[in-house]
C-alpha cells in the first residue's frame, strides 16, 4: 500500500502543475481583450448627418465694393486784381494838365476840352489853378486782371478818358488807346465805379476831365 501511494504521489503532483498551467493559461486569454481595451484610446464617435441639397439656401452675394467719391476739380484761383495806387493830388496835378497824348507820358494827362453846354460857367471844366478847392480821390478800386490773358502773362496798359461830375461820379467813359482789346472793358468797369471829392470854384463843385493810364501787369 505504501508503495502504491509512493508511486501515485508523483503523478498527482504532475497533474495539479499541469491544471495550474492549464488554468493559467486560460485567465492569460482571458484577460488580453481587457488589457487591449483598457491600453487602447477610446475611439471618437462618428456622427452622419444627412443634408437635403434641395433646401440648403444659396451662398449671400459678395458684398459689393463701394466707389471711392470722385474727387473734386481744382478751383482756378481767382484773377489777381491790378494794383492802382490811390491818386495824390500831385498826380491830379498833372491829369489836369495836357500831355502829349502818348504812352511815354507822365502817369496821367488830360485833354482839357471846351465849356460844355451853352457856355455857363458852371458847365464848365476847369484847370486846377482856376479851383479853390482841388479834387480828392475817395475810392478806386482795381480792375481785374482777364483770367485768359494770366494765364498766359500777358500784360497791357489802357488809356481811359473820363469826366468827373459835380457829384464826384465818373461819366462819359472812353478808351483812348490800348495795347489789347481784351484789357478795355476790365478797366472801363473799374473807372466807372471810382468816386472823386470833386473840385470847387467859388465854393460851389465843377467838373474836370482826366485821362489815366490803366496798366495789367503781374
């Protein structure tokens, strides 16, 4: 009997490794899909959505580019006025006094007419010697110079002759000379608005004839 036990011992001991064994390998198989699970990332869930094309409304127009505002033109500068000094009563001097009639001439002349009208004395036009009060410049404005001709800088003189009235009032305008025609209105509407503190002979206003120059020059 012992002998028996002796001889079964060792293969009762061979068969509990290779059920340990057996068993062992089992919970290896078994547990490999669980370590791969736990090991690896979890995947993203993936969404399909179905879209109608029918129904899906057209992309907005690009908006539109705005254009800029024209830019405004240049303004032309306006046409520089013509200087013209106030007349002294020098210069009167000689306006009153004949020239030569000529552009060479002093800055004014006059032609010194008859007596006007029936011969009155008080229609008369008198020198300046013959006044007891001499005449005074109280506004001369410039004329302007023709924006055609300054632009392309020319220049020019007129010659106006004009009487001055009782009331200091220029009338009676004409250009004399000029070296264009396009100078002689300008300076014909600047004489027309120049006003005189007219000369008096026995306190009482008479009026004089001039003759002045009237130069464009830039």
């Amino acid at each position: 009997m012992e002998t028996i036990t002796k001889c079964l011992k060792p293969l009762l001991q061979q068969a509990i490794n290779i059920g340990m064994g057996a068993g062992l390998t089992f919970a290896f198989f078994m547990l490999l899909p669980i370590l791969q699970v736990i090991t690896q990332p979890p995947e993203k869930d993936l969404t399909i959505r179905t879209v109608d094309v029918a129904n899906v409304p057209p992309p907005p127009p690009p908006p539109m580019e705005e254009e800029p505002p024209p830019e405004p033109e240049p303004e032309e500068p306006p046409p520089p006025a013509v200087d013209a000094a106030p007349l002294d009563l020098s210069q009167l001097e000689l306006a009153l006094n004949p020239g030569d009639g000529g552009f060479g001439g002093g800055d004014f002349s006059v032609d010194i007419g008859a007596v006007a009208g029936n011969g009155n004395e008080v229609d008369a036009i008198f020198s300046l010697s013959d006044l007891d009060q001499k005449p005074r410049v109280v506004y001369q404005p410039a004329p302007v110079y023709p924006p055609e001709l300054a632009r392309k800088g020319m220049q020019g003189t007129v010659y106006v002759l004009f009487l001055v009235d009782k009331n200091g009032r220029t009338k009676d305008l004409k250009v004399q000379k000029s070296t264009h025609p396009a100078f002689n209105n300008p300076a014909l509407k600047a004489v027309k608005q120049w006003k005189f503190e007219p000369g008096k002979r026995k306190g009482k206003p008479v009026q004089f004839r001039m003759r002045v120059p009237i130069t464009f020059q830039k």
